[in-house]
C-alpha cells in the first residue's frame, strides 16, 4: 500500500525498516528512529486514559488529538444509541475509536496513582461518626469516635501481548499493521471497563434483598397502557430514597434535590429504562411525572445479570484507582521472526459502602 496514511503513523513510507530492525547482522539500526515508532504506538495506546500520561502532559499534538477524540467519542455514542442507518458508520468509528464502553467512569471516583510508587490505595468503610448538636454556654464538645474499617485496595496488572510477523513490514503491508494494533487497544480497555462492571455487580451478595418491583401511582391493571412504566418509575424512587436514608449520616452532603443517582443497566432493559423515566400519571388536575429524583443512565452490554438494573449513588466511596496506563515493550523472537509487543496496565477499584448502590426487580 503506497502512500498509506494511518492513524497510528500517519505516513507509513517515512519508516525505515533497516533503521527500525537493521539488516541480517543487525546493521544500521537507529535508536532515535526506534524511538519515533514506539512513541507513535504509545501515542496512540494512551489516547483512551482518563488522565492524560505525564510525557504527553506537554505535548500540543496529543492535547490536540485527544479533545478530538473525546468529542469524536461522544458522538460515537450518541451514533450507536440512535442505530446507524450503515454498517460503514460503525467501521469508520471503529477504526476512530474504541469499542468499548467507559459509562463506569461516571460511576467510580477514579483517582491517579501513575505517578506514584503504590501498590494500593486504602478506602474507609467509616459510618456514623462526627454527630452536631446544640451546646448550652459553657459545654464541653464530646469528642465522636468514628465507626468501621479501612480497607486496602492492592492494584493488579493485566497483560497481553501483540506479535507482528517481520514480513508485514517487508511487504509494507501497513492497514494489517495498524489494524492489529487497533484491535489490541480496543481489548485492553474493554477488559479494564468489564473489570470494573464485574466489581458493581459483586455487591449483589452482599445486599440483604433487591427493591421489590413497586406499584404505580394509578394502580393500573397489567396490559394497561403505561401499567410496567409506572411499575419501573416507582421501583427506581424507592431504590433512591432507600440510598438516601441509607446514606443520610455519612458526610456525602446529599439531598433528594442536589443529588444526582446513574441507573446502570444491561442494554436488554435499555428501551425499558427509558419508558420509565418518561412515563407520567394523572392527578385531579394534572399529568404529573413519576420519577421523583434526578437520574442519569449508563448502559451497558457488560453486565451479566441482565434481569435487574442497579440505582447508584456514584463516587464517593465507590472508588477506582489508576496505577500504570497501557504500556507497551517491544522485543524481536528470532525463532518466529516477530516482533511483539507486550501491553502492560495496573488498577484496581472496590466498593466500600455498598449503601450506595441499590438493584431493583423488573417482576
């Protein structure tokens, strides 16, 4: 492919095979061509990261190029909630851009520990500590003693490696290049978002009960025009308001009017959710709404439970943790005459007041 302009390097004929892997004898490398190669591959690993690599930190093309792709991403989403009329549109923006969902990012706090040497982060289960009361002229503030455990959270790594066979670069054969190394970003990061689904819905156990599927305002009869919309409305106040009590006394500083909640939900449910959080009912003098508390929606086909949705409190003690971004090493196996890449990432997230989150029945 002559005049190949990818998206990794934009203009594959200005690499050098001899100065990238040298001849027979390993003549006539260039380490500072090397060097170019690697960075255009971890330029365009580092993309996705939440926060932006410290040696891109300064870098006007990569600041450029990821308020491109964060816009571009956005679009992206709001393409494939709409159903793209081709199946080119999803290619070209595949090729753009990750497959992957990154909705758990609105739910976890996720914090930057790339610059650190951690192998962790602790979280507090803390409750019902600090108390305020009024003091008569004179007396002393009793001093609170806080209540529960701090937990340490380890970071694990996660690895995967890329093998290119020498002959690729011989026969310029560069779209397989680039197409290789989209799909290897692409994996990366839709494991780490499927890591992070995972955690959410190991609280499941961990909950006394699911909220029971409510009745609606109107108490219709089923088959009823808006009969299972009311249902789901109701359900999803009361998951609120149970977080709301729940949380009242944990220093989150919420309320039923500033507080936002994310309903997390499998994309089974997709068209479900948003009947509900659409539906309204009559009174004596008005239609009204259902939903009484203000709700975002992430949806997702990563959850393996797709027969109940979940109503999240998000941040504050739902935490996530980044330790290194998708890092690649490169090395060449003469016995299979390939060069590999190995993609290295570390992170970690949990839990830790699981009054935060709140799964609801659908029956």
């Amino acid at each position: 492919m002559d005049n190949f302009r990818g998206r990794i390097i934009k203009n594959w004929d200005k690499v050098d095979y001899i100065k990238l892997f040298g001849g027979e004898m390993g003549e006539g490398q260039d380490v500072q061509h090397q060097k170019a190669v690697q960075r255009a591959l971890q330029f365009f690993f580092a993309l996705p990261d939440q926060f932006i690599p410290d040696k891109f930190a300064d870098d006007k093309k990569f600041l450029e190029k990821r308020k491109e792709y964060e816009k571009a991403k956005m679009q992206y989403f709001a393409t494939l909630n709409d159903f793209p009329a081709t199946a080119k549109e999803v290619v070209d923006k595949y090729h753009e851009l990750a497959v992957y969902d990154n909705g758990y990012e609105q739910i976890f706090n996720i914090l930057d520990f790339t610059g650190s040497r951690r192998d962790g982060f602790s979280i507090d289960t803390i409750r019902g500590g600090l108390s305020f009361r009024k003091m008569l002229t004179g007396e002393k503030l009793h001093v609170y003693q806080f209540e529960g455990e701090r937990e340490y959270v380890y970071f694990d790594y996660y690895g995967g490696a890329l093998g290119w066979d020498r002959k690729l670069f011989e026969n310029q054969e560069w779209w397989t290049l680039e197409q290789n190394a989209i799909e290897f970003r692409n994996e990366a990061y839709r494991i780490k978002a499927a890591t992070f689904y995972a955690l959410l819905e190991a609280v499941a156990p961990l909950k006394a009960a699911d909220i029971a599927w409510q009745q609606g305002p109107d108490v219709l009869v089923p088959a009823t025009r808006g009969y299972r919309a009311q249902r789901d409305a109701a359900t999803m106040n009361l998951a609120a308001q149970t977080i709301l009590l729940a949380c009242q006394a944990s220093g989150y500083g919420i309320s039923a009017a500033n507080v936002n909640f994310i309903i997390l939900a499998p994309v089974q449910l997709r068209a479900r959710i948003k009947q509900a959080l659409g539906v309204s009912y009559d009174t004596a003098d008005r239609v009204s709404t259902v939903i009484d508390y203000n709700f975002s929606t992430v949806i997702t086909t990563m959850l393996a439970n797709t027969t109940h949705y979940w109503v999240i409190l998000p941040k504050r003690k739902i935490i996530g943790g980044n330790r290194m971004d998708l890092t690649t090493y490169a090395s060449f196996d003469m016995l299979s005459r390939t060069d590999s890449a190995a993609g290295w990432m570390a992170f970690a997230g949990a839990v830790g007041d699981i009054a935060q989150m709140e799964r609801c029945d659908i029956v």
